[in-house]
C-alpha cells in the first residue's frame, strides 16, 4: 500500500523529498499558546499572518530610536541534540539578543525566531519555542513571528539550528553609549552562573572530545547535576535588571559579556582616551570554567578570551553612584560586584 509520501501516479511529492507540510501545521497548532502568553498590549491580530504587527505608542516617546539586533545559539545547539532536551536553550537565544539591545538602553519590544531542522518534529519545535517563550516573557518583549523551515539532505534528522531577531526602543538623547565614560568610574560585574551561549565549541572539543566526559556523567567531581545540565543551563537574562539600573542612576557604559569574553567586549564601549583594569578576586568564576582550563590545558589569556569567566554583564557607572549601583541590580535579584575601574589609556582592557 502507497504511504502519504507516494501517491497512486507515482509522481514526487514534497513528503517524499523529505518534507512534512502536515508536521508544520502541527507544531504550529501546538506553538500558538506558548506565543501568545508573550504577547503586550501593542500586539495587533495573531500568529499565523505574513508579518508580526506591533503598534508602537510614539505618545511614550521624544525621540523615539530603534535598536535592533540578531544572534544565534551557536554549537550549544549540538549539546542539546545530544542530550535530547530542547526546552531551556531558547531562553539563550532570547537573552544573546535582548541583552544586546539593553547595552543601549533600549527597551526591548518584540521578537521573532528562525528555526531550522532537518526533519520537522512538533514535539521538538514545541520544546523549542517553549524556551523562546520564557525568555520573552523573562525579557519582557513579546514574541511576534518567526519561521520553520525543513532541511532535508542539508542537516540529519535531529539537527537544528536557532536564530534570532529583536527590536527595541530608547530615547534618542537617553541612549547609553560609553562617550560620557571617564577615568575614575566604577566597573559593576553582573555574575553569570555559567558559560551562557559563547564559547561551546571549545567546551565540548576539551570535556566532551579530549576528557571524553559523558554528558549524562558529574559535571566535575562533587558536582549534584550532569555536566549536560551544567552545559544546557539556560543564560540570565539581564534587561530588566539593566533597564532598572537605567533609570536610577548615571548608566555611562554597559558590556554584554559574550564572544570575546571581558576584553573582547568592555574595550567596545570605552571611549578615546580611556581603559580598564578589572580586578580579578572580586567575584567567584564558576567551576565549570577551571574545569574547562584544567582540562584542556588552556592558557589562562585565552579563557578570558573565548568565556565571559563568571560576568554576564559590566556596567560602567560614575563612583558616587557605585553603591546605588550594587542595592538596584541585587535588588533585582542579581548577583553584583564592583569589579575594576576606568583608568587613562588607549581603550585597553586588562585583567589584573
């Protein structure tokens, strides 16, 4: 008997060439809720149309800027097919792009998604779109649109791929850019309890390739959780917190710590004539990151290269307002420390 990929003429069908129509229009169905419990008021109409619609309130709004980014999820995306859990790494993909925005000042206001697999699976998309969802709802942005698509022959069943777009808004004449940065200002350190979404392809070369560490063995000895929940743990989300901070006090500079770690990142928002030196000792680098260097042997320049070492954000702040710094974002439920200075010099950053 013909299966629903080969009709009676014989001819090709999209099923047969490896594409399910009647899978998307599940995962769609199943999606719908999770996307509407982001929604914000400005949300016009729902899923399912050509564009997402946003009515933005100029009547908030001066001098209304938009801020736009997009990222992706990188190689943690293999630690999750690995492991076969896709629920927590959609909130990365949010917070790589909200917290770009949020160094801006920006608010973010909506997002949307590109999901690629090499066989559409509902149960996997709806995982999938569930992590998109909290880091929305987390972020405060809602999810508007997105996009699956289904590569046969280019990736194997189970593999996917993850991307992202967000769109925020700030006041022109109250957009955080780093020129009012002098030497003197204080360096807050936001921690971050894990590699969030940067650095995976050298973690999984030095303890998955090079230990051979099983992802369902200790994350390191002593360890409660799998070193998979170590590496699928979901990234803070720091925009809410940033834009609390905004508004109480003088915010000059704000670094998300992402591909580059803390130098490759900070120098982005130093202007001419300034540097920093961060003081290594003021907050605790997580374990997983000296597992990592021991492990691999790696060089202790190169980590601060490749991880953001414990410091998911640094904000640059004037001294006086330091102190009001550090009660706003622990109020906010982060972990935060003073963690260096701005000094004289050529836009170097150096951990000391």
């Amino acid at each position: 008997m013909a299966d629903a990929s080969t009709p009676a003429s014989g001819g090709e069908t999209y099923a047969g060439a490896g594409v399910s129509i009647d899978a998307g229009e599940e995962a769609v169905e199943r999606i719908k809720g999770k996307v509407r419990s982001t929604f914000r008021p400005e949300v016009i109409g729902d899923i399912g149309g050509f564009g997402g619609l946003f009515a933005l309130d100029l009547a908030r709004f001066r001098q209304p800027v938009l801020v736009s980014s997009t990222d992706g999820v990188g190689t943690k995306a293999l630690v999750a097919q690995a492991v076969g859990r896709f629920d927590t790494i959609g909130v990365d993909l949010v917070a790589m792009c909200v917290d770009d925005l949020v160094c801006q000042g920006a608010e973010p206001l909506f997002f949307l998604d590109y999901i690629a697999v090499g066989r559409l699976d509902p149960d996997h998309i709806e995982q999938l779109v569930e992590g998109v969802a909290e880091g929305c709802r987390q972020a405060g942005c809602a999810l508007i649109g997105g996009e699956m698509a289904e590569h046969p022959g280019a990736m194997e069943p189970g593999e996917f791929d993850l991307v992202g777009f967000s769109v925020g808004i700030a006041e022109r004449d109250e957009l955080v850019t780093g020129a009012h940065i002098e030497p003197g200002d204080v360096l807050i350190g936001l921690l971050s309890p894990n590699l969030r979404s940067n650095g995976y392809s050298l973690a999984r070369r030095v303890l998955l390739d090079r230990a051979g560490l099983p992802l369902d063995g200790p994350a390191f000895e002593g360890a409660h959780h799998t070193l998979g929940d170590e590496l699928l743990a979901p990234s803070v989300i720091y925009s809410p917190a940033i834009t609390a901070l905004r508004r109480a006090v003088d915010l000059r500079g704000v670094a998300h710590i992402t591909g580059g770690g803390i130098p490759g990142n900070l120098n982005r928002v130093l202007p001419k004539g300034t540097a920093a030196e961060v003081e290594r000792g003021t907050w605790e680098v997580p374990r997983i990151f000296s597992e990592i260097q021991r492990l691999g042997g790696v060089a202790l320049d190169e980590m601060d290269k490749v991880f953001n070492m414990g410091l998911g954000m640094i904000c640059v702040v004037p001294e006086g307002d330091a102190f009001k710094a550090l009660d706003t974002l622990r109020a906010q439920g982060h972990q935060a420390f003073e963690v260096g200075r701005v000094v004289p010099g050529d836009g170097t950053v150096t951990l000391v």
